[in-house]
C-alpha cells in the first residue's frame, strides 16, 4: 500500500507505481487515446505544448485557460479510474484535467496548481500512461528539487501545503519517446452553478 511522504514545509505526496495491473493501464490507454477528443488549447494566443481534455461533474464551473466552462459529467471508464484515486488517496474529486504529451518535446513548465477555485490545501492525483517521463518538483525558496519518473499506470498525488511552496514540471526532454497520458483529478471547491 502506497504512503504518504511528507517533504519541506508540510507538502506532502504519494506515489504508487503500481495503482493499475500492466493489462488495465494498457487497456486504458488504448481507450484514452482513441475515445478522447483531445485538443490544443492556446493561451493568449500561444499553442500549449500538449493537448488536453477536461471533464468536470455535472452543472460545475470552473474556468480553465482564461475560459469559463461548466461541467458535462464523467464517461464511466473515468469515473472508475476516480473512484480508484479516491480510495488509494483519501481524498474526493469533482473533475479532471487530462493531459497528452505527443513526444519528448511535449512539456509542462514550473507552476503551481494553486487555482483558487481549487480552495486552501489542494490534492491533485495524477495517473500516468505510456512513455514514463520525468516529473520535478522545486521548492520556491530552497534549494531543493525531487525527481519522480513516473510510469505507465502509476499514481502520484501531491496533498498537504505543497501547492504553496513548491513548483512542479514535466521538462521537455531530446530522448526520442512514444506519447504519455496524465489524468490530474482535481477538487473544484464552491463554484457550483
Ligand atoms: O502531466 C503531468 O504529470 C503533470 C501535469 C500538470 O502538472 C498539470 O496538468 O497541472
Ligand atoms: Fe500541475
């Protein structure tokens, strides 16, 4: 059973490299890849470097790259797979934001997932599929990073303060690697429509 890991300043996170079996996470990959209307998004006016996806509960607002959305509800693959992160993690979710990172050049740069709709102390649960990537997280005024490769099927939650006082990314990287899907569940919290 994976546990929680506390780090500086009351972060705290869990990983567990083994939440879905081998089958299940090739499964839902394949399903991912096919059954999502994947998109690049733009923020003021540039292209995100990865596509992406949002599902949210029914009649919840929430907005997203400067855009507001409401909520459509969940299709019942994904709704299992929360189901699973909320047991494993303790912590419920009202929506999630998938990610797909197309190659190595693909990334998330340093931020936060400190979203005030988001509330005081947010968990966010991230399932990994496909190409393991390297995920880093820097603490904003220590000189301290951690380094996770997370892999197919795996789980990784950050809890605890660790929105505050620390930074997270997926870097780009030259290795000549095969696409990754990341769903990061999320707690929109007092926005209901
Ligand atoms: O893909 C990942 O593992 C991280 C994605 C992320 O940080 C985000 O979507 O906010
Ligand atoms: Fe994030």
């Amino acid at each position: 059973m994976a546990e929680w890991i506390d780090i500086r300043d009351g972060g705290q996170f869990l990983y567990d490299p083994t939440f879905c079996s081998p089958e299940e996470a090739d499964t839902l990959f394949a399903w991912l890849r096919t059954s999502i209307a994947w998109k690049q998004e733009a923020v003021r006016g540039k292209p995100l470097p990865r596509l992406n996806a949002w599902f949210a509960d029914e009649g919840l607002k929430y907005s997203y790259s400067g855009l507001s959305h409401l909520g459509t509800g969940w299709l019942p693959e994904l709704e299992e797979i929360r189901s699973a992160v909320e047991t494993t993690s303790g912590t419920t979710f009202n929506s999630l934001l998938l990610n797909l990172y197309r190659d190595g050049q693909d990334s998330i740069g340093f931020h936060t997932d400190a979203e005030p709709e988001l509330g005081e102390n947010p968990a966010v649960a991230t399932v990994s599929f496909g190409s393991v990537r390297e995920f880093v997280l820097k603490h904003r005024k220590a000189r301290e990073t951690l380094s996770y490769q997370l892999g197919h099927g795996s789980l990784f939650v950050m809890g605890g303060t660790s929105q505050h006082h620390w930074l997270h990314a997926l870097p780009k990287t030259e290795e000549a690697l095969g696409e990754r899907v990341s769903l990061t569940f999320r707690r929109i919290v007092g926005t209901r429509a």
